[in-house]
C-alpha cells in the first residue's frame, strides 16, 4: 500500500483562526483509492520550517507528498521560494498562462508569481483561481503543491487524481450508512446484535449530528463480506436509512422529484430561506422547484400567505393550524402538488410556557394529503434551524418513498 | 512568548473520516493567551508513532505539549499505553473515580481503563463525558492529554486552563479587518506600502475567499502601536472595510437596520434563499426582516412577484429590468423600505452566448432609490451562490453607511 503525507502551510491555522480542511479532504480522496495518509503537519509561514519539513517527507520516502498553502501574492506566501531553495531549482515565469488567466478572470494586474513554478514541476492548472500549482517527482516521491483555498486546492486535487492514471480508485473498503429521524442511542438499540455478530469481519463507528447520525463500516475480512452485510442494515434500517456515502436527503428527494414529475414550492417562518437554500445548493433543482415564500414576519403570513388574521390570533403563529394553512396556501398560489411549511421558535428568546423555545410545527402536503407534526429541539438557534430543515426533509422523504 | 505543539491521535482524521478541529480550538484558546502554536500533527493508532512523535516535543521543549485522542474504552485506543511505555510510569486506576462516573452515567459497565492515569500526572476531570484527562510536568513541557470527542474535550481544555492560573489571558495582539468588494491584487495594491512601513511591529497576512479578504494583524511590538495601525488601515481601506475580528457582513447591516428603524424584504432568484438565510441566522433579525419571495421559476416571478409576462420575455429573466422590477415589487408588497433582488445564472447550464454562465444581477432599493448591478462571477454553482449574496450584502451595506 502506497503512503501519502501531507503538509499544510499557514500561520492562520496555527493561530486557530482557519480550520484546516484541506488536509481531511486529500486523505478522503487518497483513502477511496487505497492510498494511506499517515501524517498531516502544519508549519508556520517560515521558510526554514517549512524547508525542514518538506525534506524530512522526502527522506522518509512517502509516495506522495501534498503540500497545500503559501501559494498567494503578498509577502506570508512563501511555498515558491521554500521549494526553489530547497530543490535548487529556479523559479519559472509562465508568461502564456499568465496573460491567460489575467484574460480569464478579467484582471490587468495579475502578479506575475501566480504563475511561476519551480523549473523541475509540472503546472497543475487552477480551473477556480488564480494562483498556479505544481508537481513533480523528486527522488521516490510525487511532490504535489496546491493553494490553500479550499475550493481551489479541491479543483486543482480532483484535476490531478483523475490525470494521474496511476491513482486507480479501487474497490473501497468503506461504506458509511446515512440515517435520518432516529436518535443514536436508539439506532444502537437497532443493531446491536446485528453488530455484535459481525465485528470479526466489520469495524462500525457511530457518527451522530444534528442531521442525522451515520454509521461507518469499514471491512475487516473480504468486500462481499462488506457489501452483504451494508445491504442487511439498510434493509434492518430501512425507515431511516436513506443513502450510503456522500448521498444527502436533499439528493433522494430531488430524484424523486425529477423522476416522479411532481413540483415542489415551500413557506417557510423559522428557518427563513434555509429549507429553499438546500434545495436550490443542487444544480437542477430548477426542474422540480417553483419556489417559496419566507413569511418571518407575521404580516407576512397574513398578507402575502393570506392565513386570516383571527386564526393567527386565536391559535399564535407558531401552531399547527398556521402551519398547516401555509402549507395548503402555499401550494394553491405557486400551483405545486408537493409543499413544505414550517413555524417555530429557534430561539434564545420569543418562547412561553406554553410553547417553550424550541417548539417547531412541520407541515408536508402531498395532493391532497397534508401531515403536520410537532417538535421541541431543545438546542440553540442554529442547530434549531438544522434540525427543523432536517426534519422537514425527513417527512418529506417518508412519503415519497411510499407513494 | 510560550510554544505550544498539537498531537492529535486517530486513524479516523489521516483517513479523512474526520475533521480536526481540536486542533484549531485549543490554537484559538492558546493565541487568546499569547501562546504560540508553532505545529500540528496528526499520528496514525500506533504505540511507536506515537511515542516517538511526543519523544521529539519534549525534546524540543515545548512548553506546552496538548495531546487528544486515543483514551476512548476500545482495541485501537493507545494513548495511556504509550505515555506509561514512554514515561516508564504505571497505569493507575481511580477506582473512586470509577464509581462515581459510573453513577453519574448510570453504567454498570463503565471500562475501567477510563479511569486510569500514569503515576506521573495528576487526573484531568471530564465533565461530559467518561474517559479522564492527564497532565504532567515532564522536563520543561507542561503535558495535557485529553480525549478526542470534541466536545470533551472542549469542555476539559476550559477547565485547565482555567485551573492553571500561568495562563492568563493578556490583552490579545490580533486583530482582523474584514473587506469585501474588492479582490486580494488590487487590496494588497492599496495597502502594500503601508504595511512596508510598518512591518517591523505588525506581521500582516491576507486571508481570501469568495465572501472578502480578510486582513490580519498581529503584533511585533506593543499593542498601542497594534491599534494605531488598525485604525490607520481601517482608515485607508473605509470603502471596503465592514469591521473587525468577528464582525460579519450582515451582521453589521443588521445593526444599521435596528437603529435606523428601517425594514427589509428579499425577492431571490439564483440565490433561492440563501440571502434571506443569511440574515435570519441572526438572533433578533425579526426586528427589521419581513420575508422573502424565492422566485426561482418563471412563473412565481409572473404570478407571484408579479412581473408582467412580456417584461420577462422582452428582457429575459436574467436582466436588469426584471431585477429592478423585482426589488421594486417585493418592497411595495412586503411594505419594507429597503428591498433586495437578485437574478443569474449560477450554473452549471442555463447559460447563453450573450448572457454566460456566472452573470448575474443585483437591486438594492431603499426609499425611492435603486441601485442594480451586473457581475459575471466566473466559479462554480456553489462559489456564484455565496459571491451573489456577498455582492448584494456589500452593495446594501455601502448605501446604509451613506445614508
């Protein structure tokens, strides 16, 4: 098995202020293709530390070497110059690509060092940014330099691994089960037997959030043993699991959608846009989803949704009768078959005895069918906010999958 | 000033399973009290690696060495095993300890190697949680080892740092400015001699992404001297320069709308929600935000927003006519004196010769006054979504300080 280190240069993630998502992002991708990542480092902006560093990856013969950060134009940005000094190698001024990029993202006064590269590299095109990237073997590594954006450093890594042919993806060896709508302790209660009878051939880890908890399965023995034993949770699981590995509730529900030809429209109090925002995050989201509208302030509701101004009153607008009316109006006005509403208190303050912070109505309709369904999240704001998102998708899913 | 080196544990994180953000919480913590973080390191379940990756920190005294992860009750789990090797120091177990934490859990099956410690260190309590902590004194190193759920171990970092009262928190010797508006070239044009002139006492870094650039300032020298500077750049960069450290964006806007009395309304397109999710994040938005149309197909933008069909199909959807018309309706509609409107093409398709993938404009309104822009943002889906939001911040922002 090939080994993969990984060196990320910055001070700002030595300070606390950046989390280094780069370096979990490299060893996912190595990981799916076998290749193990059995260090990550980080090194201030320091030409000699990150010199020192570098060459200590070198000598310790990793087969790959990622280096990401330090890659910008101001004076903290010092991989370039490292890497020339370290490699005795000079610094390449790529005067082509220079006016290319300058071209493509509209700038004149591109600096120049965003396109050198040190002269025994490759350049490793940034399809997102400006600053170039490089690779190139040096004694019995692959030496990969990429800038620390992580957007950029993702683009310029998936350009990499797909031009390498040697990076084969092989028959993964892990599989993560995502569930929705079920409580880890009680998802343990589930399948711990099942579990207990397969920890010889499979490693499962829990991995709870506030959109759901994931159940890793890493194999031990033989992939059939794997894949058998995923498809026996699923099934055990099938009221909560809704995909495996990178597949989100969202996803599911936009192919549905699609392939059922049904239309989406949603009026949202509590989570303002964030239940739309997660749709429209998925590119041809346009085929399935009409639109929303955002009632945060109760005149809202009355004037735009039309909820008569005396149930709000009688009932408060965080109730299930204000829901479920947001739903139906909804669905009338933008002319969807599907509708999602939701009213609730995310908090810290707006709670009473009654309806405490927290207190969250849901409705999903469905033709002519409508489910409403009361929550208390006793969280904090935003993790109100994902958890109601998350539950409005949930529902949503539920039916769907047995129309 | 102090060092500090970070070891984190865990086949998990160099498999890309998990994100370390240890690591960047105990930095953060650490640089509020002036304590400099000069590494972090990630080391495979591995007796050999990770005593020899301690070893190399108290060889090169640090003086504080934070070690996570590795104390939980499993097979793979050697963090107490390789300090009692590497320390030549002997497991032992609190069996006090023991039994309250398996009250307090109620688990009559607690692992009891959770509550054991080396003889050399003195025990970390867990609050949250069952394993315990450790620290120790080992030649010039202050030893702190602590568990890895992220919520442990948080809670045990608080706890000693405030037990240890060496650590003071001093005035801090960072701060951040936060732009927008403008790109990293042409900031770092404006700034540069500025900052040639004051390098000495200020380290200056630039810190991009699709939101802004972020400045950072850390001192040299004397924090007088850090202030001065802060407000000199604040000074020369006031069109662009929102505020400082942890000051968002919108947050900012909300404030100006809080004071000056004034509502606001959104009528999203491309965006398909995410402004208005932007500012509902926000506790006390419902103070000055009213609601949203998300008008992401043709129709909710005739029907709904009520923008005249030939309007649409003279201009098309993605045009200043109808984005101006946008701002205009939803503001009259949701009777809010300030509006925002916005309409693109965030990709992947949808794009055409004359209006290419990326365009995308933006109306601000507030009284009687519009303001609509055009911008072609040329990065993926999810970049053009946060850029669009960011734009349309930065254009409302800068008509709010004016006013």
């Amino acid at each position: 098995m090939k080994i993969a280190g990984i060196l990320t240069i910055g001070n700002e993630i030595l300070q606390g202020f950046t989390l280094d998502t780069n370096a979990k992002k490299i060893s996912e991708e190595l990981n799916k293709r076998n290749i193990k990542t059995t260090i990550h480092l980080t090194v201030p902006d320091d030409i000699d530390k990150i010199k020192e560093k570098i060459e200590k990856f070198v000598i310790k013969h990793y087969d790959y070497i990622f280096i990401t950060g330090g890659l910008g134009p101001t004076h903290d940005d010092l991989t370039r110059q490292s890497l020339s000094e370290l490699f005795k190698s000079k610094l390449v001024f790529l005067e082509d690509r220079h006016l290319r990029i300058s071209k493509k993202f509209k700038k004149v006064d591109l600096p120049k060092c965003q396109s050198e590269i040190i002269d025994i590299s490759k350049p490793l095109e940034n399809k997102v940014g400006t600053a170039i990237g490089m690779h190139f073997k040096y004694n019995k590594s692959e030496i990969i330099i990429m800038p620390g954006v992580p957007i950029e450093m993702e683009s310029m890594l998936s350009t990499y691994l797909n031009d390498i042919k040697k990076i084969n993806i092989e028959k993964n060896n892990v599989v993560t089960i995502n569930t929705c709508g079920i409580y880890e302790t009680k998802l343990y209660e589930k399948v711990k037997e099942f579990i207990f009878k397969n920890d010889k051939h499979i490693y499962f880890s829990f991995l709870p959030s506030y959109e759901g908890v994931k159940i890793r399965l890493t194999s031990l023995s033989s992939n059939a043993k794997l894949h058998k034993v995923k498809n026996k949770l699923l099934d055990i699981l099938s009221e909560y699991a809704y995909g495996t590995d990178d597949v989100t509730l969202e996803s599911v529900i936009s192919n549905y959608l699609i392939n059922m030809k049904l239309n989406l429209s949603i009026c949202e109090s509590c989570t303002g846009g964030f239940i739309s925002k997660v749709f429209t995050d998925l590119p041809g989201s346009s085929s399935f989803f009409m639109g929303s509208i955002v009632a945060y302030d109760n005149t809202i509701k009355q004037n735009i949704v039309d909820i008569p101004k005396q149930i709000i009153d009688k009932n408060g607008a965080v109730s299930s009768q204000v829901c479920e009316m947001m739903a139906k109006k909804i669905s009338k006005k933008f002319k969807t078959n599907i509708s999602i509403a939701c009213t609730g208190i995310s908090g810290p303050s707006g709670g009473s005895e009654e309806k405490p912070v927290g207190t969250v109505f849901i409705s999903v309709l469905y033709f002519d069918n409508i489910i409403t369904k009361k929550f208390i999240f006793n969280v904090d704001r935003a993790s109100h906010r994902i958890m109601t998102k998350q539950a409005s998708l949930f529902m949503l899913w539920k039916i769907l999958k047995e129309i």
